[in-house]
C-alpha cells in the first residue's frame, strides 16, 4: 500500500487539554510565520495547475531562494490564474501573482513584475494592486467549505487546526451529546451534495437508531461524472475539513469506522487525504481512546477504478468489499443493512465538509444561507466556453444568469451561447429562459433540469444537439454496469437510433420511438443510474426538436457535426429513401 | 537561505508509469507485502486497492500479478480478474512505450474532443483501450474530466498535459512523444 508518512515531529495527544495546548501553539506557529521577518512565499499547487506547471514554478521558487519560507499550498479554484505562486513581505499584506512561467518567479519574489499581480488576499489595496475580493470571479463567493483554499498547505495538519480545523470534532466529542449533534444538522436542513438533495440529519438520525453493529460512516468521494471536479478540490485544498466531517459523523452515529472512497480519479487528492490521516492518527485523533474520551474511530481509504456506476451507494458498498460494482435493490435501505451488512450512513464528499463548520456555528446559523429548502452554499464548476473556469462557492439560491455571467464572465469571444448542460448525465440542459430563476436543489426539475452536483456545462452554436444528446446517452451506455435489462439493451438501442438520425438515416417515427424506449428504460431499470440515462435526450429533444427535425427531414447538420454532413444536401428524399 | 516551513512529505510526483513495461513479478509481491489486514473483511477490502497499484506501476496486470494478489489476500484469481475487468482503469494487456488519456469529460466534448478520438482512429488505428501496431501509443478514452477544463480539449500523454489540442496538434504530438522529444510546455505556454 502506498504508505504516506506521517509528520514525524508530532506527538500523540492524551486529553483536552493536551488538544487546547496543541491548538495555541499552532495558531501561535501560524501567526509568527505571517508577522515574521522573512517573506514568505506560496505556490499554488492543485491537479489543475500542476498541468500548466505550477510544481516547476514551485522548484524554481525553491531555487530562487532569500531569505523566504516557502509554501506548497492548494488552488483557489481560479483556474484561469494558475499557475500563481503569492508572496507576503514583511509589513505588507500577500500579494497574488499569476499566470506566470518559471522565468517570471525570480521577478515576482523581488517584487518588480507588478504587471503579473492579480490581486491581494487581504481587505486593502496594496498601492495599485486591488484586493482579490474585488475581482469579478470572487467577489460574488461565499467561500466557507473553500475557505483555506489556496491559505493552508493542505499537507499541514498545524495550519489546518491554527485555522480551525476539528472544533468540531472538539465539541462533539467533549462539548455535546449525540443527540444534540444530529439535532443541529437536521436544525442546518444540510441536503445531501451527492445529487438527490436527502436531508442529512434524517439519515444520521437512522443511523443513530440503528441497533445493529459495528456501524460504519462511508464518504462517497468518487465523482465519476464528467462534469464535475468539487470534491476532487475539497480533497485538494483542505483534505482535513473532509475528515473532520467524517470524524464527526462516526462520533454522532456511533460508528466505529469511516471510509472515504475515491474514485482513483485524483491522486493528488487521495495523497493529501491520506498524508491528513496520516497526521491525524498520529495525533491521536483518530484511533483507540481518542483524546482520553474512551472513544474508538478508525479510518480507512478505498480506491475504485474508474466505474462510475460506483458512486451509486450500494455498488460503492459493493466495491469496498472487493467485488463488482453493480447496484442491488432496496430496501433493506444502508442504513439498516450496508457494508459488511452493517448499518452502514453514506454521505457525499461536500455534505460532511459542510458539517465542521455546522456543529461550530449552529444548525440556525447555517439555515440562514441559501434559500428556505436548500440551505448552506454549493460549490460549482463551470465547463465549456464561458471566458474563467474554476471552482466556486456561492449561496444556494442565486440565478444562472449571475453564475455565467456575473463570476465566469459570459461567453468567450467567438461563441455564440447555444443552451447550459445541467446534472451531468443525468439532466437536461436549460436555455436563457431559465436563466432567472434561483438555483436550487428543486427549482429546475420542471423543466428537466437539475442541480446534481453542480457542474454546469456550457455549450455555444458550434455544438450539435444530436450529437450532444448521442454523447450523453453513450456515456451512460457505456457506464451501465449491465446488471439488469432495461439499462443494458435500452441504452444501446437508444444510441443506435441516434446514430441512424446522424448518419442522415433517421425516420420522424424514430422520435417517437426515443421517447417510448426512454420511457421503458426510466421505468424499469433497477437503480439510478438507468432511471434517469435518457433524461438528456428526451430533454434534448424537448428543447432542440427543430434540429432533429433538420437532420430527419432535411439531411442536414447545421453545424457540421454529424457524418450526415458529408453527404450531400439532398433534403427530404434521402430521409424517406433510407428509412425504407 | 531557504526555510522550509515543510516538516512534511515532499511534494507529489504524479504518475509513476512509464513506457511499456513487463511486469517483474518481485516487485509484485514486495508491493503486496505492504498490504496487511487483520481479517478477511479487511483483506477483501484490499483486492482493488492492490490492483490498482499494480496497474499504475506497470501500466497493466498480467494473470500472474493477478494470481499474486489472490494468493497474498485469500481469494481466487477469477475473482480478481472479474474485478480487473469491470473497472475501466484496468488494463490486462500492457500498453504501448507511450500512454495518452485523451479526456473525453464534457468540457471537452464540448471544445471538440470527438475529433480527436476521431483523428487517433483515422491516423493511427487506434480507438479506446487499444495500442498502436507498432506498440508506441496506447490511448484510454476518459469518461471523466482531467481537472483542466479551462485548456479544453486536453490530453495527457505520458506525464504532460496538452491543452487547446486540434487535430493537426494531435498528430505532431504523437509523433513527438514517439520520437522521444519533450518540448510541450513551451507549446502550451502560448495558448490563453
Ligand atoms: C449512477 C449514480 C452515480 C452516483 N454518483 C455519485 C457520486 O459520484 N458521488 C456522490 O456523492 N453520490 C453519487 N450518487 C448518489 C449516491 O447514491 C448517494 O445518494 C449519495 O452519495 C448520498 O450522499 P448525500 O446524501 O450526501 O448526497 C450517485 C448515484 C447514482 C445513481
Ligand atoms: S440500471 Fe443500469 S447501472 Fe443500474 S443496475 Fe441496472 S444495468 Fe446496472
Ligand atoms: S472535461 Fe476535459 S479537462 Fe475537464
């Protein structure tokens, strides 16, 4: 097993006292290296920006060297800034510098290429140099699961706790009862961030009740959709907000045992994770007799191997234990009988983040943000065409409209909006007319669209609505795990009428034929993943018929996607000749 | 003088793999001596864990590797190899002397990923999963976004990302990592 060391200088800690003492001399580390003598230096370092060269800039900043600490530190989310790398002199606040190469870091340290400035990560301008805060993309965030973004060095148990990582944990396991713990999350309304919105606190609270044991707490970190990377940063940028939620979850359930499953999408994320436990082991957060509390918690990694269908909770449960991925009927419901048979509580990645800072603050405070039936803040990715890309947290509540264009700054130059991609594989896409409305968990569903888990996919004129809706279905083709008949045929059936109608050999009744077979499959497959694989399509041809219609009658793909456009535009012979 | 604020692991060194290799089956067992269990629920937990090091590290896992892991976690190699063939990471032939991940996530759809899975088929005979006749390149088609959506259409050949890539720039930089030449960064560098 691929063995993450622990932080040697750290020492186990025996009681509450031993923890409050640990803590003040964290912060005070943590104050002393920002109010000291030496300028300090961090690069950020994420799966993105490792791609455009940030672990260069990161040797190069060692290289350049002075009289600096230098510091590994997460993304922010700001894709379109990276690589950065943001310096703290002495008596100033930090400022961020980015993109750059590694021929700019040298300039950069000595403070003469203000050109490159983005911002600085403090509440006044710095001369010229406005705070980040302003700039568009920020400004309208609510960092709070993002907050260490970019600030702690995610490998850092002592940054982590200076900024407040497990109080939480502190409280649950000296401060209040179990009881008051599930009290505040089910106060919070939290709704699950895997995608189907369940309410977290109903869930612990079965959890609790659950008589049978050991019981175990599984954070599903898999994020298989194409569509989306916001846990795969969560992991990245504060890996132990991720465990403390955990943490807290094993003690208010009473579980005995976490996982925390990724996918084997992000190794980035899974080594910080384990360098978090790692540390918090040592610690002696996690183990036998928890800070003298008498409290048992252990925490394991699982891996899956890129099958998507395992982000679906039972086939999740299935896969830690070694087995095939494919989902089973219910009931029994997890709760009562999940991994090894056990009352097992299953929880997206972003749902525990939230849980930290929920026990802290108070189920009220939290119920404060967002809107009235979906509480708290969302993380977000934008993909596609729009002119910034990253991560973003924002209240639950606010419109596409202000999403696209008020913090990814619209459409890039040269494209022409065409619709927004919502729910992944698993939705439809809306258009402008939607684009009023205040996003939340139930705002979109009468239109086919979803929340999910928050990955927005922007698509411009050039796209082609069949071969968009072909990609989306063959991707669930391609995911089904073939366990039962509906999924498994259906899909495949669906893709091949696709493909009649992109190779100009589509009939008009074959759009009545996808409908009838989408219909088949949503009813009669097994788990979500059949239920809803041909959503996009049928939403697709809801809002894009005329050019299904175009491909059918007229032989022709307007944006030159689709093999039809090879032929010849002959019109509507070609299509009546080939569907005889 | 640098400081190092780092009392830490070092930094992080993405993919191990390189090039085609055969699976030395000593270092097989020396990677599973570091998985240690306490039961057979533990053990079972273990199974994929253990392959997907295996095929991180070689790029594949051989029915021999596979025997290993049976024999190391108690339990039998149709089992292991159920696993290693319904989980796409794995692979149970070896690759080519090269990898590409040609992300197939739905930014790149959207910014023309089709086309270059198309240009991998037209130009070199390959489709997902499948190795050059002159096993050079080996190419996965990712149904999952590579994390750098903001560079769409993106591959990662070997250890490097390419960013914007058309299908022109798909074929020189095939050619390139054949010929064993590693100047992308530059060419990435005068892309937004
Ligand atoms: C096909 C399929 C894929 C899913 N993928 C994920 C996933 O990647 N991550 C996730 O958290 N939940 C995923 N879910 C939802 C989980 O089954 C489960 O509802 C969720 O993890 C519960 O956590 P939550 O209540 O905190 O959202 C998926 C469901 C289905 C049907
Ligand atoms: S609906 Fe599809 S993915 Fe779900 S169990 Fe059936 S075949 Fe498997
Ligand atoms: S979809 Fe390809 S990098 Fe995100």
């Amino acid at each position: 097993m691929v063995s993450v060391k622990p932080s040697e200088h750290l020492t186990k800690l025996n009681s509450k006292d031993d923890f409050l003492a640990f803590r003040e001399q964290a912060r005070q580390k943590w104050d002393s290296v920002w109010n000291g003598s030496a300028t300090v230096v961090s690069v950020g370092v994420g799966s993105s920006s490792i791609a455009k060269g940030a672990l260069e800039v990161l040797e190069q900043v060692h290289q350049v060297g002075g009289d600096v600490i230098v510091r590994e530190v997460s993304g922010n989310g700001a894709f379109w800034m990276e690589p950065w790398v943001e310096v703290k002199r002495p008596g100033a606040q930090p400022i961020v510098y980015g993109p750059l190469t590694v021929d700019d870091v040298a300039g950069v340290i000595a403070g003469d290429r203000n050109d490159l400035a983005v911002g600085v990560r403090g509440d006044a301008p710095e001369g010229d140099i406005r705070p980040l805060n302003e700039h568009h993309f920020f400004q309208h965030q609510n960092m709070l699961l993002t907050r260490n973004a970019g600030v702690i060095e995610p490998d850092s148990i002592e940054d982590a706790i200076a900024r407040g990582a497990y109080d939480g944990y502190f409280k649950v396991l000296f401060e209040i009862s179990q009881e008051e713990a599930i009290h505040e999350v089910t106060a919070s309304n939290v709704r699950g961030r895997g995608g189907g919105g369940f309410p977290a606190g109903i869930k612990w609270e079965s959890g609790r009740k659950a008589t049978n044991s050991p019981k175990f707490i599984v954070c599903n970190s898999h994020e298989g959709e194409p569509n989306v990377y916001k846990d795969r940063h969560l992991h990245e940028c504060d890996p132990h907000r991720v465990l403390e939620g955990i943490l807290i979850a094993c003690i208010a359930c009473g579980a005995e045992r976490g996982y925390n499953y990724l996918g084997g999408e992000y190794p980035l994320g899974l080594r910080r994770f384990r360098k978090a436990v790692a540390d918090a082991e040592r610690l002696g957060l996690i183990g036998k007799d928890v800070l003298g509390t008498g409290k048992n918690v252990a925490i394991r990694v699982r891996t899956g191997g890129g099958a998507y269908i395992c982000g679906e909770a039972s086939a999740l449960m299935y896969s830690i234990m070694g087995v095939r991925g494919q989902p089973r009927t219910k009931p029994p419901r997890s709760v009562e009988e999940g991994l090894w048979k056990r009352p097992t509580v299953a929880n997206n990645t972003e749902t525990l983040a939230n849980v930290p800072d929920i026990i802290v603050r108070g189920g009220d405070w939290y119920a404060s943000l967002g809107t009235e039936k979906s509480t708290g803040t969302k993380l977000m990715t934008m993909q596609g065409p729009s002119k910034l890309h990253g991560v973003v947290e924002v209240e639950m509540g606010v419109t596409m409209n202000h999403i696209l264009n008020d913090i990814y700054g619209g459409m890039r130059e040269g494209y022409t909006f065409k619709g927004m991609q919502t729910g992944g594989a698993s939705a439809g896409p809306i258009t402008e007319n939607a684009f009023e409305r205040p996003i939340d968990f139930d705002s979109l569903t009468d239109i086919h669209g979803m929340l999910g888990s928050g990955g927005w996919v922007l698509f411009d004129e050039g796209v082609c609505a069949v071969d968009m809706a072909r990609y989306l279905t063959a991707f669930s083709r391609y995911e089904s795990c073939s366990k039962c008949v509906p999924c498994r045929l259906g899909n495949p059936a669906l893709v091949e009428i696709l493909d009649r109608i992109r190779f100009g050999r589509g009939s008009l009744e074959d759009l009545a034929l996808i409908r009838r077979t989408s219909k088949h499959i949503i009813e009669l497959s097994l788990c979500g993943l059949g239920q809803v694989a041909p959503v996009p399509l049928v939403a697709f041809l809801d809002v894009y018929e005329e050019e299904f219609r175009q491909h059918i009658v007229d032989g022709h793909c307007k944006t030159g996607t689709c093999p039809i456009a090879a032929r010849p535009h002959v019109g509507a012979d070609l299509a009546t000749a080939a569907a005889d | 003088m640098v400081q190092s604020n780092h009392t830490h692991a070092p930094r992080p060194v993405p993919s191990p793999y390189t090039g085609r290799q055969d699976i030395d089956l000593d270092v097989v067992r020396e990677m599973l001596s570091h998985f240690t269990y306490n039961d057979h629920e533990e053990a079972q937990e273990l199974i994929l864990s253990a392959c997907q090091e295996i095929n991180e590290h070689f790029g594949w896992v051989s029915p021999e590797a596979a025997e290993i892991v049976a024999e190391h976690l108690g339990t039998t190699t149709t089992r292991v190899f159920a696993i290693l063939t319904f989980y796409a990471d794995f692979r149970t032939e070896p690759r080519g002397h090269h990898h590409m991940l040609l992300c197939h996530g739905m930014s790149c759809y959207v910014m023309g990923s089709n086309k270059l899975v198309q240009t991998m088929k037209d130009t070199y005979g390959v489709a997902d999963g499948e190795t050059t006749a002159d096993d050079q390149m080996s190419v996965q088609v990712a149904n999952f976004c590579l994390g750098v959506c903001d560079r769409s259409p993106v591959v990662k050949i070997d250890d490097e990302y390419h960013g914007h890539v058309t299908p022109e720039s798909l074929t020189e930089l095939v050619n390139r990592a054949i010929e064993g030449k590693h100047s992308m960064q530059e060419n990435e560098a005068t892309h937004g």
